[in-house]
C-alpha cells in the first residue's frame, strides 16, 4: 500500500512539473523571412518612334500596357520612320531612313542596341516578317528589300523591286512575299511577288504586268488566301490570289487613299482616304470586299480593337499654321459613330513625315495609343470608357530651347506600334 501511495505522489509530482514547464517555458517563433519580390513584368507593350531632327539619332520609347508609362528608351538612328516586332516580342527591328540603317533592341531594355549597316543611299522606310528565321526591310532609296538573318543580324541577301518601295506583306504561311512600290518622276508604281523560301522574284507573275499606278500598302489575309494592294493612284484596293500571283478583282476607294489595315478579328479591311473625307470598312470574306463607307474627315490612320467591338479613327485638321488633333471612335459592327475624343490643338511642324498621327491598340483592347507628331506626344486612350488618360511627351530633342533657361522641345513621334 506504502508502495502504491508513492508511486501516485510520483506520478502527481511528475504532472505538475510538465503543466508548470508548459506555462513558464516558450519555444521560439519561427517568422518566415519573405524575400524581395520582383516588379512583375509587363504583359503587354506598346513602341513609339520619334525623330530627333536630321541631324541626330532619334529614340523608340517603350510603354507599359498596364502601367500607362513609359519603361524604357532605346537610341536608334537618324529618322527612324518603321518598326516591327518579331520573335513574339522580345525583339523590335527599326528602318532609319536618313542614315541606312536598322537598329534592333529588346524592347524591356534601353540597351544594347545592335546597328545593321545597309548600303549607302538605301533610305530604308518599311519592315515586315511573319518568319522567325528572316526580316525583311524595304529600302526606298536603291529599290532594294534587305533580308537580315534574326540569328546573326547579317543582311542575308538583297532583293531587286520596284522604283520607291513603301510597303511589304509577308503571308502567313511564309511562302511570299509581296513589295507595294510607289514609283517616281512619271514613272508608275509596280508590286512585286518574291518567294520567301529561296528570295527569288517572280518576274512573269500576272501582278507584275498590272497597270499599277501609286501602290503605297500592302496586306495579308490570315488564312494566306489573298493580298491586298492599296493603289493610291488609283483610287482602290486589288486583290490578288497569291496561288497564281493574279489580280482576281479590285474595289474603288478613291484617289488619294493613303492607310489600310487588316483586322483578323472580323477578316476586314480598313482603308482611310484623307482627300473624300471617308473611311471604307471591307468585308474581306469574299473578293467583293462588300465596301461600307464611313465619313470621317481627315483621317489619318486606324486602330481595331482586337476584341471586336470598336475602331479608333486618327484625325488632323489643318487650320492655317495649326493643326487640331482627335480620334473618332466607331462601333466596329456598323460604323456608327460612338464617340469623338478632342486631343490636342497646336502648331503644325511635321510637313515631311508620312503621317501625322499614327494609332495602334494595345493586344489586350484595353488601350489605344496615337503618336502625335506636332504635338510632340503620345495619346493614351483607355477604352472601358474611351477616355484620354494622359498625353506621354516624347523624349527631349537635341534642339535648343525655345526660351533661354526652359527645356529643349520633345522629339516627334511618327509610328506606333503594339506588341503582342
């Protein structure tokens, strides 16, 4: 019994010991240490080039999609006027027309930035690929297209063409490739089909026989199936079928049409003619085009929505030494007019560029961006409710101020274009 009664006081003094520990003693808190996190990175991107006058290197300004700033500035050469961004994005590839050159970047990056040296007096002003082997660059000033390897940035081979190249259409399939000339000095325009496989020309293509007179832009369908050539000269858009390289019809749009856009979301053709007053909405299901006019006055450029719903109009109206600046936006299903946004009113000092307002919508429909270059600026545009978010200025120019002790003038924007 003696026995038993100390085993209980032993077992009781045991307990207390480990309820008393259990309230005295703690063990350490773990906290777990969270590393700095890094920014995310953008998702979608939007590039503006500007010119810097003539006699120095000009800039491409990346913008962030989401974030409505600008994330980096690359240097790139003397008046650059074209860009295109390949590889899914992660490169942009620019003509510098005013000293023979292409300039190509991340965009994410300022730097580095790799020079491409053309031949001299190639004045090069398009760039265009849907490969990820080749782009193609359209020199203006020799007649010439520069195949560059994207491996290497070597000009791979040289490609003859028409008088003045100004616009190119790879198809989709990258089988062809097709070069809009717009000729010079009476001497008329031509378009010109190359095999994109062995970069040979061909020279008895029906195409090239064609009575062209100004052809100045170039599409492709998304299913490879046609190319469209817009005519300025000729007041319309032809149709060619690339499987026998013949014209198979085309559509009047009036003299003076200067812009077309391919618009995959309703396999439709956007034309602006500035000189009618008209924006031409074409049904590009059949080879009729089934044509849809819209007046807008002094169109400049278009932007689609890739999700379908609306088409943004660039507007430039020449009052006496000033130009005033808007963007027409239309429902894209009939062409109504939704909404007409004012964006800017200043001096016009842009005679030479090759449009004065350039416009572009982000890959997301969120945005939609137009370089203004009077203006010195880029439009933001958020399209929930078509509202100007801000004016981006372009980067500061070499130009001296215009007031002893204030700021230099911006540079002036001339393309924009969206990544993906």
């Amino acid at each position: 019994m003696k026995k038993r009664l100390l085993m209980r006081g032993a077992c009781a003094f045991a307990a207390l010991l480990i309820c008393t520990s259990c309230g005295d003693t703690y063990r350490p808190v773990a906290n777990p240490i969270i590393p700095i996190q890094p920014n995310p990175g953008f998702l979608h991107v939007a590039l503006v080039l500007s010119i810097n006058g003539d006699q120095h290197p000009g800039a491409s300004t990346t913008i962030d999609v989401s974030g409505d700033t600008a994330v980096s500035q690359a240097e790139v050469g003397f008046m650059p006027v074209h860009a295109a961004v390949v590889l899914n994005g992660t490169r942009v590839y620019t003509a510098n027309s005013l000293d023979d050159t292409v300039s190509t970047f991340a965009p994410s990056t300022p730097a580095p930035v790799t020079t491409i040296s053309l031949p001299a007096g190639s004045a090069p002003d398009f760039v265009a690929t849907t490969e990820t082997a080749f782009v193609y660059v359209a020199n203006s000033g020799n007649a010439t297209v520069s195949a560059i390897a994207l491996g290497t940035n070597v000009v791979a081979y040289t490609i003859p063409v028409g008088i003045n190249p100004v616009a190119m259409a790879e198809l989709p399939n990258q089988q062809k490739l097709y070069v809009a000339s717009e000729g010079a000095n009476s001497i008329p325009g031509s378009v010109t089909s190359i095999n994109s496989i062995d970069w040979s020309v061909n020279t008895t293509a029906p195409l090239a026989s064609y009575p062209w007179v100004s052809p100045v832009w170039a599409a492709a369908r998304s299913d490879s199936g046609r190319v469209y050539i817009l005519d300025s000269g000729a007041g319309m858009v032809a149709v060619i079928d690339p499987s026998t390289d013949s014209v198979v019809n085309s559509v009047s749009v009036g003299v003076g049409a200067n812009f077309m856009l391919y618009d995959t979301t309703h396999n439709r053709l956007y034309v602006t003619n500035p000189a009618t007053g008209n924006v031409i909405f074409m049904d590009a299901s059949t080879d009729s085009l089934a044509p849809l006019v819209v007046r807008v006055a002094n169109a400049q450029s278009v932007a689609a929505l890739p999700d379908g719903s609306r088409v943004y109009v660039a507007t430039a109206t020449v009052q006496g030494s000033n130009v005033n600046s808007a963007v027409t936006v239309l429902n894209a299903g009939n062409g109504s007019l939704k909404k007409i946004v004012p964006l800017t009113a200043v001096a016009k000092i842009c005679s030479q560029t090759r449009f004065e307002l350039v416009a572009a919508a982000a890959a997301d429909s969120s945005r939609v961006y137009v370089g203004n270059c009077d203006a010195g600026n880029t439009s933001i545009l958020r399209t929930s409710d078509d509202t100007l978010l801000l004016q981006l200025p372009a980067p500061a120019s070499a130009l001296p101020p215009p007031q002893p002790g204030g700021n230099p003038p911006p540079q002036n924007p001339v393309f924009v274009l969206a990544g993906p």
